[in-house]
DNA sequence: CCCTGCGCTTTTTTT
DNA sequence: AAGCGCAGGG
C-alpha cells in the first residue's frame, strides 16, 4: 500500500499520541486515514497492538482499517497481537460473552436480527388494539429502538408514552421485552443496552472491561447515539486517551437515537481535549464540492466549516429529469453502458461507478435494466444470503441447537419440514408454557400426557425433541461442519426443497445455498482460534448484511457497479456518482416533510453526504411522475436541487408546495378508514363481537385493556 | 393437517 | 405491485 504523505493537521492528529483528541473533519479529508495512521504511530512508539480499540461503523470498514494499519507497519509485525478494532456490537457482544450472566442471561444467549424482532414484535401486539387505532409492528420497533437508544426501558416506557399510540407501544414494549428474555435473546439495541447496564450496575465488570485497553479510538463519532456515548465514557475515563474521529454535517442516524451533541460537546466533556480540523477536501472536483458546500450552508444548527477542493478542474455536475422511473432508470443504465463500452480515456470501470438512492425499493427499476444490458451490478443491503428463506431455516435449527429456550427460532423449525405438529398443536403447547411460564422447549415432554394434544402429533414432537438433544450432544465432541452435514441430512431438507419448489433449476439454487451454509461453517471452524456453533451464530448475526466473504462473489463484485441507499454509502467514494430520484417525498422523504425543521436538515445531510461520494462526475436524476402502489402520481423536484444551486427562492416554494401535498395526502388518509369502515357490513360485526369488551379508545381504557390481555 | 387463492393494506434509513 | 392473513377444500 503506497503511503501518500499527510497534510499539517493530519499529522498533528496523527502525533498526538496521548490525552482526548477530537479530530472534526469534513467530507473526503482522510478522517480513517487519520485513524489508520495514528495506529500505526502508536504501536511504533511502542504501544502494544492489543491495548489499542478502534471502533468503526460497519464490520467492512473494522476489517479494512486493520488490513491498512497492519500494512504500514510492514509485514514482519502481522504474527504478533493486532489492534483490536471492531464495530460498537460486536465490542458489546465480546463484553456480554464474559458477563451477561450476571444480567441473568444464558450465556449461551441468542442475538435477535430485524426478521426475528417482527416476530415477536407480531405476537406482542396480537390483541393491543384500541378502535382502527393499532399498531404496526414496525412502527412498534422504531418506537422501542428509540426508547432503547435513549436508554428507556419497558417500566419507564409507560409514564413516558404521550400519544396514545405510544401508549400502546409502551405495553407492547413490556411484552416484547418479556418475550425476548424468556427466549434468552436480545436484539440490536440490548446489546448495547445491556453492556451499559452491566458497566453501570457492576463496576467489577465495568473496571474489567476498561483496563484491557489504554487507547480509544472512534470513527463516525457524529453518529453514536445515547448508550455509546455512555459505553465510550466507561471504557475511557481510566486512561482519558479517547481519539474520535467524525463531521457533524455527515450525521444522518438521528432516527436511531444518534445525537451531533455528542461530537460538538466533546470539548466539554473533555476540557483539556486536543481539536484538529480538516478542511481540505481530497476526493472531489471542485465544481462537486461547491454543490456540495452551497447545499450544506442551508443547515443553520451546524459547527462552520468551508471545505477546500484541492482537486480543480472536472465537469459541472449534470442534471436530468426523466418521464417516469423506467424512463430514468432506462438512460442511466444506458450511459452506464456506453461509458463502459468507451475505448481509451473514457473508458470506466463498473467499479467506479455507483447508483445512490433513498429507499430500498428504488433500485428495482434499475436491476431490471442493468440485467436487460448485462451489466454487472451488486446491490448492497439487499436480500442477503442469510436472508434466504432456505439460510433461514437452517440456521433456525443451529440457533435451536445453541439455545432451546430461543422460542423464534424453534417455531420457526418445529413444523419445518412438515412433520405432523401442525398450529393446533403448536398454540396448545404454547398456551401451557405461558401458564407454566416455561420456555416452549421445557413443556414439549409434557404433550405425551397432555391430553389436549392429539396422540400421534405427541409422537412426532417426542421424535423431534429426541433429535434435537441427540444433535446438542455432539457438538462439543465432533466437528462443526460434520455434525450440520448430518443433521441437514437427518431432517432431510432436500426433500422439503424438492416438495416446495416446482422447477428443478429452483430446488438446485436453494440447494447451493444449504452448501454454501454448511462451508461457511466449514470456513469458520478452520479460521476461528476456539470454533463454537455460538461464535458461528454470533458472525452470522453480525455481519449477516453484509456479503458472506465468498472468493467467488468478492472477484464479481471487483468489477461491478454498485446500487446503494445513501446510508450505506457513508464512508465511500467513487469516481462516478449517479444520485437517484431526487424528488419530494424520497429526498427529502415524505415522512421528515411532515415533521420540518429538524428532520429535513438530516436529510440534507444525507444529500451532502450522496454529493460529496462523487471524486469526477455527478448526475442527479428525477422523474415527472413515480408508480405508487400501481398508480402514476406525478413528482414535485427535490428542493435540495435548487438549494444547491443557491436558487432559495425556488427551493423555498417547493417546500411550500410539498407540504401542503403533504397535508392533503394526509387528510385523504385520515378520510379513508371511515369509509371504509361505514362501507363494509363485516368490519361492523367485528366490532360489535368485541364490542362488549372494548371501551372507547381513551388512553387510560387502553391501558388497561392491553394490560389485561397481557396475561392471557 | 396442509395447500391454494382471494382480498386487504401498504409511506425510510440499519448495526 | 406485492406480501400477509384468512377462509375453504383436499
């Protein structure tokens, strides 16, 4: 790796070897090289590689810095110990590893990812249900990953909620986080939950945990949220050398809890800290960056910076508005195509292009036209392999194997394939182990004389259960890979793939993906120091979003153009930047237009942070009209794209004009249950079923109702 | 118990 | 347009 020289300040950062560091960068400035090299400073003066934690946003970007740090140290170094540098979670999962007993956890403890949380979630909400007022469950999650962020647990959650539907959330949250500990599993957010509720309730733990390392380092810093505030303060109080790297123009997770506080008060938390600026810009073409600059400006609550390009020259960003999205996605694709095909000069790579996006269904309309031209692509954060309905399924089962208690995963398996347990049965068992409050494993011995369970479904659960201990005895004494061949054999998925799908091409691609399971297990066991399922489980759970670190994949993806969202594209460059439908109501999303203020100037900085990924050229592109639920509604231009521009006058009507469109769609929506509701005979004889039951939708009522229903 | 088809709802970003 | 829940037949 060639080591291109760093500027004054970046070396002032770098050789600040001691002591609170707050290193305040702007977009394309070297903010993780900074980082990298002052690692690589440390360990030559002598600090030990395994007393340095760096702490990063995503797992790529953990494994990229190691790479470069262990390279500008030079070869000889890469035997001996090695920095540890991880993202938050997986930091906290190694925490709890050691401690979560004292929680009251298994240690053997379950990580539960979104699919699994919408499990419950489902269940949690079942019958909390006040007149149409009712809850989703992902709204339910996004309100209790903001509780959890602001460190509100599920008692406190109820004398706070102030909507009703809060209200609502509030007891669902209890059930939800009842449900996850009777499982032994916690999502996300616990993991950081719990590690500050460890550090807090058991200083042994906390001093444990802070002594093994005398160096922080934090990358993103803009973005943590409450609880890794509070992490970073307990891990670094002791040796006070916390160096944090972040731009709080780029904060763009203030949904999940994050809080640009954190990096603009770091002086106060730390009155004798040392405060590097970057501002010179290395990554993009001036005329980029002035866009980019005169965007940003329109953010009156931000830290005053102007960025410098260092790069003149390059063409002007290019604007293009199309008839709708197949006809955007049509020409983008297209000039994608001729830029490849180009000889000489002009000739691109599919690598260094990218096509950026707010939402997750825009990129749609662009797969199926990079596919109609047989150019390559990856779609990142897509469905991933673990999300395949086959991975799923069959890591259900190790999940099982690790922890019985794990009630998601086991009714996920315990009719899958079918073997004769049908819902019935399934709703009996799980009713005794409520009463009984078991976990649903516990009571499954007890269907042979419960005699509400038909005798040959009890039969067929004994078989399982007798299964499932036979596989959980050997893991210890065999060999990973060894013991899921044969249980994937046992249970004969194959068959189930057979039965299910209809063309043998499909049973043959579902297939590939059980053996692609059963060798990343395979690859697992050879690479890791101590192989368990319950570390396998733990990567898995990790960086399941993440692309499985495949040879095959990683060769396809060198020479591909990339579809992201602008989430996911923080961190990155490319030398060609497509930004997509850049429309009111995608960008900025309609859910922050009817909010103002606050959540607009977040998605301005996610349009800052789309802008200043492009190193030569930038197209943003929009369409007159967008699908909707199969219906053509016509698309009012982003206000960002005269913002950029400097015409405010402009951007400042269309604000207008996207709010009050706002206004009426929500008025249209508010209109609508009635309707329907005085429309349809069935929805009225539902109610009166219930009716005796249900109260009017009063928030004490509602309580009440819900509270009710939580014991049965 | 298991499968199919119909109708209803659907509005963001992710470790 | 698509996924989910529910009803009805094998």
């Amino acid at each position: 790796m060639p080591a291109p020289s760093l500027n004054r300040p970046q070396r002032a950062a770098v050789r600040t070897l001691s002591g609170p560091l707050l290193v305040l960068a702007g977009a394309g400035t070297g903010k993780t090289r900074v980082i990298t090299y002052r690692i690589a400073e440390l360990i030559k003066h002598g600090v030990k590689p395994g007393r340095i934690l760096a702490v990063t946003f995503t797992n790529k970007a953990a494994r990229e810095m190691k790479e470069r740090a262990l390279g500008l140290l030079g070869r000889k170094r890469r035997g001996a110990s090695a920095p540890e540098i991880s993202t938050f979670h997986s930091l906290c999962v190694r925490v709890l590893r050691r401690h979560i007993t004292l929680l009251g956890y298994p240690s053997a403890f379950s990580i539960y990812d979104r699919g699994d949380q919408e499990s419950v979630a489902r269940s949690a909400i079942r019958d909390i249900r006040v007149g149409h007022e009712k809850l989703r469950p992902g709204d339910l999650l996004a309100q209790i990953s903001a509780w959890k962020g602001a460190s509100v647990h599920a008692e406190q959650a109820l004398e706070l909620a102030e909507t009703d539907k809060q209200q609502l959330a509030a007891m669902a949250y209890e059930r939800y986080q009842a449900a996850l500990r009777a499982a032994g599993a916690v999502d996300f957010d616990d993991l950081l939950l719990c590690t500050e509720q460890l550090f807090r309730e058991h200083p042994e733990a906390r001093f444990a945990e802070a002594s093994r390392f005398d160096h922080l380092l934090i990358d993103e810093y803009q973005d943590t949220n409450g609880l890794q505030y509070r992490i970073v303060r307990a891990l670094a109080e002791r040796h006070r050398n916390i160096c944090v790297v972040g731009d709080d123009d780029q904060s763009i997770y203030g949904w999940r809890g994050a809080e640009v506080a954190h990096i603009l008060g770091f002086a106060n938390d730390w009155p004798d800290a040392k405060i590097v600026k970057l501002e010179d810009n290395y990554r993009s073409r001036e005329p980029i960056l002035q866009l980019a600059n005169t965007l940003i400006s329109h953010n009156s609550a931000r830290h005053d910076k102007k960025l410098r390009a260092s790069r003149g020259g390059g063409d002007a960003p290019r604007f293009l508005r199309f008839e709708d999205e197949t006809a955007e996605a049509q020409a983008v694709v297209r000039e994608i195509r001729q830029r490849i095909d180009a000889t000489g000069e002009d000739r691109v790579s599919p690598s260094d292009i990218a096509v950026l996006f707010r939402t997750n269904e825009q990129p749609r309309a662009f797969e199926m036209e990079l596919r109609r031209e047989r150019v390559p692509y990856v779609l990142v954060g897509g469905m991933s392999f673990y999300d395949r309905k086959e991975v799923r399924d069959l890591l259900a089962y190790l999940r099982v194997l690790a922890n019985p208690s794990d009630e998601v995963s086991l009714l996920r398996i315990i009719n899958t394939p079918p073997r004769g347990i049908g819902t019935g049965t399934v709703q009996t068992l799980l009713s005794d182990a409520v009463a009984q409050g078991q976990p649903l494993w516990n009571v499954l011995p007890s269907a042979l004389h419960d005699g509400r369970v038909p005798h040959a479904a009890a039969e067929r659960i004994e078989l399982f259960r007798r299964m499932i201990d036979a596989y959980r005895a050997r893991l210890g004494q065999e060999p990973l890979g060894d013991v899921l061949r044969q249980l994937f054999d046992t249970i004969d998925y194959r068959s189930e793939l057979e039965r299910v799908y209809k063309t043998p091409a499909d049973v043959e691609a579902r297939w590939n993906s059980v053996e692609e399971l059963v060798n990343a297990v395979a690859q697992y066991a050879a690479r890791a120091d101590q192989p368990s399922l319950l570390g396998f489980l733990e990567e898995t759970a990790l960086a399941g979003r993440e692309d499985m670190r495949d040879d095959k994949t990683d060769k396809r993806q060198v020479h591909a153009v990339t579809l992201m969202t602008l989430h996911s594209a923080k961190g990155l460059e490319f030398p060609h930047v497509y930004m997509v439908g850049m429309e009111e109501g995608l960008l900025p999303h309609q859910r922050s237009v009817a909010d103002g203020g606050q959540q607009i100037a977040e998605e301005r900085r996610l349009c800052y942070v789309g802008v200043t990924r492009a190193q030569d050229t930038l197209a943003l592109t929009l369409s007159k009209a967008r699908m909707k639920w199969g219906k053509l509604r016509p698309a009012i231009p982003s206000r960002f794209l005269m913002e950029m521009r400097g015409e405010t006058d402009r951007a400042q009507r269309i604000a207008e004009a996207s709010s009050a469109r706002h206004q009426e769609d929500a008025a249209k929506h508010d209109g609508a249950p009635k309707k329907r509701a005085a429309k349809k005979r069935p929805a009225k004889r539902t109610a009166k079923k219930r009716s005796a039951a249900k109260p009017e939708k009063k928030p004490e009522t509602a309580r009440r109702r819900a509270t009710g229903s939580t014991n049965t």
